[in-house]
C-alpha cells in the first residue's frame, strides 16, 4: 500500500500529463495512416479481385512485400535508407515517414480483407446488376461495396487497433507519441515498470473506446440488412 501511495501514484501524476501529449500525437498519426490505408487498400481490392491488367500483378507484389515484411525494416528503410540515394528524402518529416509506413503496410491487409468480403458476395448479383444495365462503377459502389462493408468491417477496425499499436515504433526515429515520451521519462526517472504500466493502460484504452465504435458501426452498417 505505500507502494502506491509514496510511489506510483505520485509519479503517475507527473507521467499523465506527458502520456496525455503524447495520446494527442498517436491519435492524429493513427487517424490520417487509417484514412489512408483504408483507401489503398479499397483501390488494391478491387484491381486484383476484377484482374485489371498489370496492376493486378503488381498489387499482389505490393501485399506480398508488404505483408512478408516488418513494419520496423520498413520505417528504417523509408526513414533512413532513401535518404542516402534520394536527397530530396532528407527533408522528410519523421511524422510523414510514419503515416505512410503505417498506411502502406495496413493497406496490403485492409485489402485482402475487403477483397475477401467482395468475394463472398452472391455472384447472382453481379449478374442481376449487370442484366438491369448498371454499369461496373454503379454495380460496385451501389450493390457490392455496401454489402461488402458488413463482413469487411470487424477486420477493417482490427486493423485500425494495429495502426495504433504499431505507431508506438515511432519511437525509434524521435517521435514523441505515447511510447515516445514513456521512453524518455522512463529514462529521466528510472522508473521502467511504472512507466510503461502506466502507457500499456492508454493504448488498452484506445482499445476499448475503439471497440465500442465498431458495435455501434456494425449496428448500424447491418440494420439497411435486417429491415
């Protein structure tokens, strides 16, 4: 009990208010890096599951890479590899570096995921929708995608609560995030175990408020089917 009392809870008070910084920086990477992913990964779905030619190719080189591959050596090598062979790299912002490594990793599984969701659709209905002289564009985005969006989204959010967990590596180029600033206070303060209790319990909470949000879309995304 004096444990928490003449130690933790002091210290808690001091670390809050930096993981708080911290929480503001992790939200808007994560946001912009999902937005992000959930477009490519959309495009990349549909290019492979219609087959368009060369692109569907090199779609499925893209995901294969980037699923075959740590977020980590790509951070590196987007961070501190291009850089030496392209000076206009040096000038990149460490944040952009994360955004777009975050958004181009979770794009080759967003759109597996979406492209599996397309899949199980009932191909009646691409006949039907092509026989009532909708075009491939309409038959997609008002006949398939919709219904894809119900089976797509469980996967779809598991991969935002990834985003959010993978932005702490921000930390090994300098980005003061969550991770970030518990790294630099951990080491101000040699307090490792407190510190990182403390940042596990912010991301755990990311996790449950972002869990809430996905019933509430599911319910709403599944009731136009249930009616």
């Amino acid at each position: 009990m004096s444990y928490l009392t003449e130690t933790f809870i002091p210290y808690a008070k001091i670390l809050t208010p930096l993981l708080l910084e911290g929480l503001g920086i992790t939200v808007y990477i994560s946001a912009f890096a999902f937005v992000l992913s959930v477009v490519l990964g959309a495009i990349l779905a549909v290019v492979q599951y219609f087959h368009v030619k060369v692109l569907s190719q090199l779609a499925r080189i893209y995901v294969s890479y980037f699923r075959g591959t740590p977020l980590l050596i790509q951070l590196f090598l987007f961070y501190y590899g291009l850089p030496m062979v392209f000076e206009i790299m040096q000038r990149c912002p460490k944040t952009f570096a994360l955004v777009l490594c975050l958004a181009l990793n979770s794009a080759a599984y967003i759109s597996e995921s979406i492209r599996g969701a397309i899949e199980s659709i009932d191909k009646g209905q691409y006949e039907s929708s092509l026989a009532f002289g909708l075009s491939h564009y309409q038959m997609m985005t008002k006949i398939i995608l919709p219904q894809a969006a119900v089976a797509a989204i469980p996967p779809i959010v598991n991969s935002c609560l990834d985003i959010i967990k993978m932005s702490s590596l921000g930390m090994t180029i300098g980005i003061q995030d969550i991770m970030g600033e518990a790294q630099l206070t951990a080491a101000t303060y040699y307090k490792t175990f407190e510190t990182y209790i403390l940042a596990a319990a912010f991301y755990w909470v990311l996790a449950l408020v972002l869990g809430r949000v996905q019933k509430k879309v599911e319910q709403k995304v599944g009731s136009a089917y249930r009616k």
